[in-house]
C-alpha cells in the first residue's frame, strides 16, 4: 500500500455515466442494470468526457417519482446536480473526506485539471481503506503479542 495515497490511487476508473440529454427513465435503467445509485453526467461533444453533473437515485425519485412526473419525458439535465464538486487526481484523503462532509457528499467525480472524468471516489470506497488500515494495526497488535509471548515465557 502507498504511503500516500490520493484520489487518483483509490478511484474506481470503470464509472457509470449518463448524458444530459438522455431520458431520466434510461438513466434510471443503467443504475439498475450496472447496480449503482448514481451516474456522472458527462458530456462528450469535445475531446473525452468533460463531467458537468451527477444524478443520483435520489435525485430520480424526489423530482419525478415523486411528483409523478412521466420518466421517460424528463431529461437527465433537468432533474441533476448541477453544483459540480469534483476531485482532482492528486487530492490526498484526507482533502476527500473533508470535501465530502463539509458539502454532505457521498461520492467525488474524479477529474484532471481540464474537467475530464478520471473515475469515482465514494465514501464506501474510503471506508474501506480504513478498515484495511484498521486490520493491518490489529495484525501488528497480534505480532507483537505473539512475539512477547515467545520472548518472554
């Protein structure tokens, strides 16, 4: 495990997205089909996938579902986030978490400087990283108390 890790390092690079102008319904389709609760919405009209919003389920069912709104007439722009908070690759951990509890996030689009999606850090993902470094402290909790135990009989 690298001694410091950053958003680049513990991204998920295989990201589920949707476009802007895709109808809510299919949008809600891949969440299902890829068994995820959100998509970054990119927009690829220049060169690579420049993000410009996330759609949660969340989003889906308070702005349509719950209105009653057909979904297959709403558009993924009308009904996502709009303010973007990204990371950028070479963001430590600890700036992802701070940025993820001071604006109430769950999960962080990854970009490069130019915008471009990278990947996805979510809080699950950070989750499990401290549980790793949690069990790798017990395993050396249990190394040294092994090691007394047959140092000193």
């Amino acid at each position: 495990m690298s001694e410091t890790l950053n958003a680049g390092d513990i991204c998920n690079r295989i990201v589920s997205f949707a476009e802007p102008g895709m109808a809510v319904l299919r949008a809600a389709q891949l969440m299902r089909d890829h068994h995820v609760g959100s998509l970054v919405v990119v927009d690829e009209s220049g060169v690579g996938r420049h993000v410009v919003g996330v759609l949660t389920d969340r989003d889906i069912v308070t702005a349509v579902v719950a209105k009653e709104v057909d979904p297959s007439r709403v558009l993924v722009e009308d009904v996502m986030s709009r303010e973007l908070v990204t990371a950028r690759e070479d963001e430590s951990v600890s700036a992802l978490l701070r940025t993820m509890r001071q604006k109430g996030l769950r999960r962080l689009p990854v970009v490069t400087p130019a915008g471009m999606l990278v990947g996805l850090v979510t809080l699950d993902d950070l989750l499990s990283l401290a549980a790793e470094q949690l069990r790798e402290m017990a395993l050396a909790i249990e190394a040294e108390q092994t090691r007394e135990r047959k140092t000193r009989p």
